[in-house]
C-alpha cells in the first residue's frame, strides 16, 4: 500500500472513530474536538428523570389516597439523582453542552429534593412554623423553574419535544412553588398534573432517542426538529 493511500485510509479510520449521533436529532455529526465512543446516554437519563417525576407527580395529585411523597426519597437520589447525574457527565466527552449541563442541574436537583425529606439531614426540623418551611421550598421551587426555563430557551427554535418537554416542566415548577407559597392542595395537584404529562413526553422522548441508537423493529418516533 503507497504512502498516501495509507494516509487516507488512516484519516478514514480516525473520521469513522469520532463520528457519533447528536443526541438531541440523532442526526449524523462529528465532535472533532472531542472524539469520543460513549454511548448516547440520553435515554439513561431521560427514562430516569422521566420515571422519579411520575412518580412524585401522583403523589401531589394524591392519587389512590397517597399524601405523603417521601417514598420518592430512594427514587430521587438513585434514579432521578445518581443516573441522571452520571448521564451528564457523560456528555461531557461527547460535547454535548445542554445534555451535560441539563441531566447534571437535574440530578442535583433531585439529590437535594430527596436531602430535604432525610430526618437525618434536620432541614424540615429547623422549619417549626409550617408557613415559614412553605416559603422556603417555593423559593426553592421558584429557583428550579428559573433555572428550567433558561433551558427551554435553548432548544425552542430546535426540538418540538424538547421544547414542549421544559415548556411544561416550567409550568409545573411554578403550579408547585404557588402551591406551596400558598399552602392550596388543588394549586398543588394541578402541578402533580403538569408533571405527569411532563414526565410522559420525556418517556417519548427518551423512546425516540433509544430507537435511534438501536436496531429495532419499530421506527424511530419524531421529535419535530426545527432547525440544526
């Protein structure tokens, strides 16, 4: 083999190496930059922030009787906290700025949700007056919806999926904050209700991401992207 026929063959190599899939299109890219073979681990993420926010969701609308959510502890510090944290730092490599920073802030998220409801972390004990303890998670909840919809403003010219997922995950966040700055079960529930539907377009979402990474079957379901 000549010299340059190696080359080429060398440059085809390294080129095939750092191809991967956006994980937002799942359309052919290439991270020259940042050539990486780790799996897309988008539905890793998605599939867990999906499941810990459906079932905290049924919980605030207070379905078959439940009115007590700290069964959700165990889900949002492994589930919605571990994985979707670890998904983040995956992207890292892959050079995906919104996957990294979106599952990593929501990992985080959920970990501290869970810390709030540990009697061993002592925060809902050093709230005596039930009122006071209502503001402080509303400002915490206020924060978190601030922070969500600085991401939708990121994708809402690119992903009709994504863009509905954190358009109603922004809603939800402020149902839940005025519910607890209010101390209204139906404000509440009414947030528990735009979380559900949060949750199922991020399970879609996830589905879509999953099909496209694997030989399956079914066809890869449509995420409405708007534009690269």
């Amino acid at each position: 083999m000549s010299s340059t026929n190696h080359v080429h063959e060398t440059e085809k190599g390294r080129s095939a190496e750092t191809e991967n899939y956006n994980p937002r299109t799942s359309d052919p890219v290439s991270y020259q930059r940042y050539p990486s073979r780790i799996a897309n681990p988008g539905p890793a993420g998605l599939f867990s922030f999906a499941s810990t926010t459906f079932m905290l969701s049924m919980f605030n609308v207070s379905a078959r009787g439940i009115h007590v959510p700290n069964l959700v502890i165990g889900m949002a510090i492994f589930a919605g906290g571990l994985i979707q944290f670890m998904a983040g730092m995956w992207e890292f490599p892959r050079g995906n700025v919104f996957g990294a920073t979106a599952f990593s802030s929501y990992g985080a998220f959920w970990m501290s949700y869970a810390t709030i409801f540990i009697p061993a972390s002592g925060i809902l004990a050093a709230y005596p007056d039930p009122q006071e303890l209502n503001n402080a998670v509303g400002i915490y909840l206020v924060t978190w919806g601030m922070v969500t919809f600085m991401f939708l403003l990121s994708v809402i010219r690119r992903s009709v999926a994504f863009s509905a997922l954190l358009g109603f995950l922004t809603v939800t966040f402020a149902l839940l904050s005025a519910g607890s700055f209010t101390a209204m079960a139906s404000v509440t529930k009414a947030g528990g209700a735009f979380g559900i539907i949060t949750a199922l377009i991020a399970y879609y979402i996830g589905v879509s991401e999953m099909l496209a990474a694997e030989k399956s079957a079914f066809m890869r379901m449509p995420l409405g992207v708007l534009s690269s």
